[in-house]
C-alpha cells in the first residue's frame, strides 16, 4: 500500500495511527507538506487566532490572581508576569514541562491554580539591588578578616565573603555612574528608580551583542565611551518594547 502523494510505502513508521484507522493513505510526511502550505497560504489568519488565544489564556489567569501588581498594585495587563512566591520558577517550569516555556505554563497554572504564584509587574519582579553595603576595618587581628574578623580562606586580609560585597559595591557604582550617562531616568516613562533601570539595546540586537561580549554590559559600555546605540528603560518598558518586536516579526513561540 502506498501513499497516494508521494508514492512511498506505508508502514507504521510513515503512517499515523489515526490515518490507518480511517484508510487515509497518506504518509505523514506529506501530511506535514500539506500542513505547512496551508499554514504558509494563511499565515497571518493562523497568527492573528494564536495569538488571540494566547492572551485569552493569559488574561484569564491574570483575573484569577487579582489583575494588579502584588508589590505596587500596577494594574496595565502588559507590564504584569507571573511570580513565584519561592522564587524557584525556572526550576518549578522545568519539572512540570520539561522546559522554560512561557506559554505553556500559563495553561497549566490555569489548570491547576497554584497558591505558590502571585502578579508582579516586570518592575517588581525584576528589580535588582541597588544599595552599596557598608564595610568598615576592625581592629587588626593576624590571620582574620581585616573587615568581619572572620578567618576562612583569607587573601590580602579579606575573607571571601567581603570580597564579594566589595566587588558588588564597585558593580552598583558602575551602574550608577552609567545610568546618570544615559539620562538617570527611563527614556519612555521617566521612571528614575535605579533598581528599575536597565539598559536597552536601541535597534533590538541584544542578542547578538551579547553572545560577542559576554553578559557584562555595563564594563563594556565603559570601556567603549558609552555609545549612543543604547539607552535606559524600566523593566515594564523594555519588555514591552520587546513583545512588540516579537509581534512586528511575526514570532509565535514560547512568550507572551
């Protein structure tokens, strides 16, 4: 028996089940041909009604949880995401789906309604620590910490623990320093709080500017005279630029 398109031999290999129950004699490969084309032939229709289920979905599971910011009570349904309370999400999507996905998560939590979620917009829940921890010498102790008077794995008299704040200070001046360059406020709703502030690629190439040099922007912005192809937006603003960029391109695959 052969596929009435393509010619090749059926088997339970090329065959669906369902298409052998009903003595449909096409192979799935054609099937999938035929998927394609009519996907391509209507592409926008299909996108339109993907997309529009896609924020039912997540509209619905945002009624549920209050429809507002838990932290500041923002209420614009683009600017809201989901958190977990236990801040173990990535982990939490993983064991339930195998994988990170945004979309697909949203239709389990709206299956199953967990109590460990709540709202935050992307502001809250993005948001990174921005106050310099203070550090002051003790008294001089051989072998211990010149700061804490802790003695483990000590180097130039600083135990590893202050070692790190001291770095995270210098990472938080940096920052700082570069925000008051771009502007010290989001370039769309003048947001001015630090721990909202993020820098933004203008032209949408952070990904590729990032697989070239590594994750720490902000000592690259530095050492190259702060150029004027980035700027500053708050978290609720750069992502929503972002979703617009993934819809002007047509993408419909695992976010919002």
């Amino acid at each position: 028996m052969n596929c009435k398109q393509c010619n090749i031999i059926l088997n339970n290999d090329n065959w669906l089940p369902s298409r052998q129950k009903r003595n449909h004699k096409i192979c799935k490969f054609c099937i999938r041909k035929d998927n394609n084309q009519r996907f391509a032939n209507n592409k926008s229709k299909y996108l339109s009604t993907y997309k529009n289920k896609r924020k039912l979905t997540k509209n619905t599971v945002f009624d549920y949880y209050g429809g507002e910011c838990k932290l500041c009570g923002e209420s614009n349904y683009d600017k809201l995401s989901l958190d977990h309370i236990d801040g173990n999400g990535r982990n939490h999507r993983k064991s339930i789906l195998k994988t990170d996905s945004g979309s697909n998560f949203y239709k389990w939590v709206l299956q199953n309604k967990p109590d460990n979620i709540r709202l935050l917009c992307f502001n809250c829940n993005c948001q990174h620590f921005m106050l310099e921890t203070k550090l002051i010498i003790k008294d001089y102790i051989k072998g211990k910490c010149k700061y804490c008077n802790f003695d483990f794995k000590i180097k130039h008299n600083i135990c590893g623990k202050c070692r790190y704040i001291i770095k995270n200070n210098k990472q938080i001046k940096l920052k700082k320093h570069i925000y008051g360059i771009y502007g010290g406020k989001c370039k769309n709703c003048e947001c001015n709080k630090c721990e909202f502030l993020t820098i933004d690629h203008v032209n949408n190439d952070g990904t590729q500017h990032r697989s070239i040099i590594g994750n720490n922007i902000y000592t690259w912005l530095k050492q190259n005279n702060f150029p004027s192809e980035f700027q500053l937006l708050c978290y609720n603003c750069n992502y929503i630029k972002y979703f617009k960029s993934l819809n002007a391109a047509g993408y419909i695959g695992r976010k919002f």
